[in-house]
C-alpha cells in the first residue's frame, strides 16, 4: 500500500523534499552552536563531541532514509544514499576549508583524534567491499560483518576517548594552528536546558528525515531514475545539508577541530548505515542484494578517505582558492563519481 506521500503529485513529492531539506540545513546552524556549548561545559573537548554528538545527529536523516529503503525492498537506495552521504560529506569539508581565510583548514584544525577517526571511518568503509566479495552468509538474514562493523565502532570510540586524555602523539603547533581550548562558561542557561535545546534540534532533523526518505522512494519509482542515482545525488546531498551547514558555522564561530571532526565523526557513523540496513533488510545479506554501482561508490568513497587523511597528515598551510592539493582532488574525485553514476 503506497504512502501518503508517494499518492502525491511528482511536483508536491518534490516540493516536500526540498522542504525538509531546508529544515535540515537550518536546524545545523542551531546544531553548531549547541554542540559547540555542550563541548565546553561538559569538557569533553570538541573532537569528541563533534565526532559523537553533531556526528550521530546529524546523521539522523541519513539513518532513516538508509533502513526505511532497506525495509521497504530497496537495498540500493539504502546503500547508495549511506556511501554518498560520506562522499558527499567529505566534498562539505572542502566547502569549510573554503570559508576559513587564514589557513588550509586540514593545517589549522590538527588533531591526533580526527586522524584516529578517520582512519576508523577507512575501517568501515572496506567492510561492505569485503563482504560484497566474501561467501553469502547469513544468520537470521544479518551477515556476521554487520555486527563486527559495531564493535569495531565502539572500541575505536573508547581509543578515541583515552586519545584525549592521554595523547601519545601530538601535531606541532604553528601559528596558524587553533588549539581545542574550553570557553569560559556563557549566560545559555543549565546544562539541563541546553540539552533539551539538543534533543529539540535533533528530533525536528530526524522528522525532516523521514520526509527525505519517504519522498526520495517516491521520486525513484515515478522518475525512472536509477536508486544509486537516487541515493548519491538526491537523497544523500538533501540529508547531509546538516553537516555543511553545521561545518561551515563551526568554522565561523572558530571552533575549528569541531567542523572537522563534525564531518569525519558523522562519517564515521553513516558507515554504520550499511550494517543498519542489513539489519532492516529481511530478504538475506544486504552486501549481496547491491549492484556494481554501490561497490564503485564504496571503493570511491574509499579512496576519498584516504586522500582526506593525507590531507590531515601533510598539513599544507595554503593552496589554489585557499584549499590544499588534496581538496581539490576530493572534488574532483567526487565530481567523476556523479558523472560515472549518471551515464550508467
């Protein structure tokens, strides 16, 4: 039985969708400000905030669009819009470094836990590739590397917390480096209060979500387009506005390592997508109901990764249009990942 939704007009369906794009985009800027705030009062700095809380939230529309489509028998949706989501996410961090004048961001916003996350991020991302590839197995229609992919993202979370505490390896301080420093305490109200205000934002990201999803299906069917199409440029673009709206504010409100580890953390946790489709996914193994179009995305998405992680790890202080070398390849990796999608 169709939704509500899909009994819509295409121009009413579109119009929805663009809608709760809106609303998402909107609500980041809120998002980043209020992270910021619950990084400083609760003192756990901003990379773990940013790769944990703006991440997760952030990721709430991506994380309905990807299990409503599995659930509903659309695998590649499900896929497609998790992978695309990250590629997506990776070309915002270009748009950030953009916004920030004084030096290529991936120098300024140095940090030992962002390279950690991304290198956690590189983890997730060969795990569909691996499982693509591997034997079709399954125990209740969940393939085992769905649950590996969870605790692998938890132990890394906890390295990650030991990280901050304790930090074995540090980046060296220049002058244009801007150091993760606690504000002084603001007049925003209780702890209580702002996260209220948190748990608001988040709920009304998630509502949006779930318009995203459910038109986004509607737009697959009635358009002819293909899913992974669907997923990488439609659905995925529209529910990540939340991380370039909330990187770039970041950015603007100097909290430099938080826009960073906004994106890689909510990265992170759009890889975990893929397992919660497998999940929500009752026809068997997810990895294997996907087409040569999401494996392209993964290994693409892959290399994007890892391109961002020289990025951080080279630290150029300036470049052409004030990104690094590795910026401008992020873009023009993903330019050709849409291109190669649409004409086949």
């Amino acid at each position: 039985m169709p939704s509500l939704i899909e009994s819509l007009p295409l121009p009413w369906i579109f119009m929805l969708f663009v809608l709760s794009g809106a609303v998402i985009a909107v609500m980041g800027t809120w998002l980043a400000g209020l992270v910021d705030q619950l990084a400083d009062r609760t003192r756990l700095g901003e990379a773990i905030t940013g790769g944990i809380l703006l991440g997760a939230t952030t990721s709430l529309p991506d994380i309905i669009v990807s299990v409503s489509a599995a659930a509903t028998g659309y695998p590649e949706i499900a896929v497609s819009n998790a992978l695309g989501g990250i590629a997506a996410q990776t070309v915002f961090l270009v748009a950030a470094d953009l916004s920030y004048r004084q030096a290529n961001l991936e120098h300024a916003a140095a940090s030992a836990t962002n390279m950690l996350s991304a290198t956690l991020l590189l983890l997730l991302l060969a795990f569909p590739l691996v499982a693509a590839t591997a034997p079709e197995w399954h125990l209740a229609a969940i393939h085992p590397v769905t649950p590996l992919a969870f605790l692998v993202y938890i132990g890394f979370q906890r390295m990650l917390a030991r990280e901050r505490d304790r930090p074995a390896w540090q980046p060296s301080q220049t002058a244009e480096t801007v150091t993760d420093r606690p504000e002084a305490r603001s007049d925003q109200g209780t702890l209580r209060f702002l996260w209220l205000r948190f748990g608001i934002a988040a709920a009304t990201v998630a509502s949006a979500g779930f318009v995203i999803a459910e038109s986004g299906i509607a737009l697959a069917d009635r358009t002819g387009l293909s899913e992974s199409l669907i997923g990488v440029v439609f659905t995925s673009l529209t529910t990540s506005a939340a991380e370039l709206v909330t990187s770039i504010a970041a950015v603007r409100r100097g909290a430099l390592t938080l826009a960073v580890s906004g994106i890689i953390g909510g990265n992170a946790f759009d890889a975990l997508l893929v397992p919660m489709s497998d999940i929500a996914y009752r026809e068997g193994s997810i990895y294997h109901a996907i087409t040569r179009e999401s494996m392209f995305l993964a290994a693409a998405t892959l290399t994007m990764t890892i391109i961002l992680l020289m990025g951080l790890l080279r630290r150029e202080k300036s470049g052409i249009a004030n990104i690094g070398f590795e910026g401008g390849l992020v873009l023009a990796l993903y330019v050709g990942l849409v291109t190669i999608l649409y004409f086949t």
